[in-house]
C-alpha cells in the first residue's frame, strides 16, 4: 500500500504540474488574443489615418488652389487701384492748371 501511496503522490504532483501549465497555456493564448485584438483595432485606425491623409491632402490641394487665384485676383485688384489712383491724380491735377 506504501507504494500505492507514494504513486498517488507521484500522479498528484504531476496533475498539478499539468494544471499549472494549463493554465499558464490559457493566460498566454487569451494574452496573444488581446494582442491579435489590438493589432486589428491598430490596422483600421492605420486605414482610417491613411484615408484622413488622402481626403487631407486633397483638401489642401484644393485650398492651395484658391489661395493662387485669390492672390492672382489680388494682384489685379491692386494694379487697377493703382491705375485709377493716377486716373484721379490727373485729373485733379488737370483741374488745378
């Protein structure tokens, strides 16, 4: 019965080394999911920036666009401000003579 014994204490130590690498096995595989989870959470947010970039860029095209024009506009504005500044001048000056 003494060897009974021993082997019962012998199979219950090696139960319970199974179980502990069970449950180290469970921990790993429901670490490595929450990884696989935040990876794919990471992806979309790496796609969404990626369309964001796109849709930003394009954005900015656009605006550097309008702003060339508006400059352009704002040139000729000015030339003729200045080309009737002198219309006003000489006539002012005219009428002085």
């Amino acid at each position: 019965m003494r060897q009974t014994a021993e082997q019962s204490a012998v199979l219950e130590k090696a139960r319970r080394r199974l179980s502990s690498a069970l449950d180290l096995l469970e921990a790993a595989i429901n670490r490595r999911r929450e990884h696989d989870r935040q990876r794919g959470e990471l992806e979309a947010q790496i796609q969404a920036f990626g369309t964001d970039r796109s849709r930003l860029a394009g954005e900015l095209d656009h605006a550097r666009a309008n702003l060339s024009s508006l400059e352009a506009t704002n040139r000729e504005v000015a030339q003729r401000l200045d080309q009737a500044v002198d219309t006003i001048r000489a006539v002012l000056e005219a009428q002085e003579r």
